[in-house]
C-alpha cells in the first residue's frame, strides 16, 4: 500500500459529506441555548488559565518577549489564586530567552515554526527550524498545515511532512493549523482535521490570525467533532485550539461551549483546549476580579 492509499483509506472510515448550512443551524441553536449557562466566573478562571499568550509581531525583539515573560512570572505573586496562562507562544528565534527566563512551573513554551505562517518552504528548511526551537527550549510546536498541497489533493506528501515533523518533536506537543477560513467549506475542514491527526498531530488548531484568517464557531464545530470521532475509531484524545480572531470574552466562551459540548468533560481542562490569544488575558482576568486590570 502506497502512503497515499493509506490516508485514503483513514478518510473512507468518516462522513465527510457535510451540508454547511446544517452546521450553521447546529452552531447558532447551540450557541444560543448553552453560551448563557457557561457565562460565569468558573469558566472565565479557567479560560484564563487556557490562553496561550502570544507575542508573533514583526516588531518583537528580545527586550519585548523578556517583558512578555516577567509578566507571566510576576502574575503568580499578584494573583495566587488564580490559574496561570498556559503557554507562552512566540517565534522560534526566542525560544531561549523564554526557556531561561521564565520561573513559573507549568507554562509551557511554545513556538510557531515551519515558515509560519504560510507554510511554503522546502521541508529540510522547517525540519531545522523546528529542531533549532526545541533545543532552544520550545516545549510545544505550532505549524500550518500546507494548505497549497491539500488544495491540490497532494495528501501524501501533506502528511509526510507532519509526521516528519513530529518525528523531530519526539514527546513534546506538535499543533498542527489548519487555516480554516483558506478550506472554504465544512467538508475540508472535516478532512484536513482528519488527515492532520493521523499524520501525528497532538492538537488541531483552527487558524493563524494572520492575513484575515480567523476561527469561526462554525470551523470549531466541525474539528471538535472530527476529534471526537477520531478519539472514538483510535483511542488517541487530541487537543483543541482555538486561535484567530477572538477579541471578546464572549467569543472565548463560545468556544468553550462547542468544545464542552462535542467534546465533553474530558477535554475541559488546559492540556486539552487552548486559547491562542493575548488581547483576552487582561479581559478575561477583569472579569473575574471585578475591575479593570492591564497586567499583560
């Protein structure tokens, strides 16, 4: 069997024929019958505890990103009541600084590779610079799915490339983005999330935020239950990570609401749903104190 046939064959086990505006349908009835229940103190403790902080600017230097640290460091004294952020998210190039400079147990260290965001680059040259990330002390990698090659219906070499990515992560987390709103429709979306995970993918994440590309409730639907269903033919649980466009606390706990509601319990829990976002933290941590506060 050709590596070809094999995720052809890995797709045939999903219906991935799907009617968009039947999702449209589900979402808005479930947005609009459970937001309200999760809109409490309770979830926004633990979105806040769920973001990954993110500094991807074409400004960040290194006295910017060591800002970006002690501020995590310091938040623990200032609030020792209340869940750190979950990662530290930035460009590879600063992995160290992050690594030696951040004191709080728990954060994980997270750096965009792979010639993000637009994935083009030859696959040796993303193999070194995730390589370069992790000995630096990248704990966790985000890369874009080359969203060229699924267009063309090039799976093969789609998912050979992940899985050599993620033969150079070893153990530590590989998220693999799929540029939702660049698949145009539910059933690629279905797909590429399908062929991500099989291809060695830890988390799947909606988008980058960059050149307008943002998550959608819609394009959060549909991976969310593309990972519950590979969850129930393999026995593998895979993260969620929701990144793009997400500005308000309402737009956080949306997201929340799809993922505890496809998901379940299980994956209410920082290792397993993410938040990729720095403009929510002080929002969210605002909200739970009951006042305004600029700590990010």
């Amino acid at each position: 069997m050709s590596e070809l046939n094999k995720y052809e064959q890995a797709l045939n086990k999903y219906c991935t024929a799907i009617d968009d505006k039947k999702i449209t349908e589900v979402v808005t009835k479930l947005i609009n019958e459970k937001v309200i229940e999760n809109n409490t103190k309770e979830v926004k403790r633990f979105l806040l505890g769920s973001i990954e902080l993110t500094s991807l600017k074409s400004t960040d230097n290194e006295d910017s990103i060591l800002r970006l640290t002690e501020k995590v460091n310091s938040f623990e004294e200032a609030y020792p009541t209340l869940p750190h952020v979950a990662t530290i998210c930035v460009y590879p190039c600063y992995a160290e600084i992050v690594s030696k400079s951040l004191e709080v147990e728990g954060v994980e260290v997270a750096c965009v590779s792979g010639n993000f965001p637009s994935s083009q680059a030859l696959t040796e040259v993303k193999t070194i610079e995730t390589a370069l990330a992790i000995k630096d002390g990248a704990t966790e990698i985000d890369i874009v799915m080359n969203v060229g090659k699924y267009i063309n219906g090039n799976y093969e070499d789609l998912c050979d490339e992940i899985s050599e990515l993620k033969a150079i992560c070893g153990e530590k987390k590989l998220k693999v983005i799929l540029e939702t709103s660049l698949l145009k429709n539910a059933s690629n979306i279905k797909k590429a999330a399908i062929l991500a995970m099989y291809a060695g993918a830890d988390y799947i994440k909606t988008s980058t935020g960059k050149e307008n590309s943002v998550a959608t409730p819609e394009s959060a639907y549909v991976m969310c239950q593309a990972i519950k269903e590979y969850f129930e033919e393999t026995g593998i649980q895979i993260g969620f990570k929701a990144a793009g466009g997400l500005n308000t606390v309402r737009d956080a706990v949306v997201y929340y609401t799809i993922a505890k509601e496809v998901l379940g319990e299980k994956w209410m829990t920082n290792e397993w749903f993410r938040l990729g976002t720095s403009r929510l933290a002080n929002l969210l941590l605002s909200e739970v104190e009951g006042k305004e506060i600029c700590h990010f």
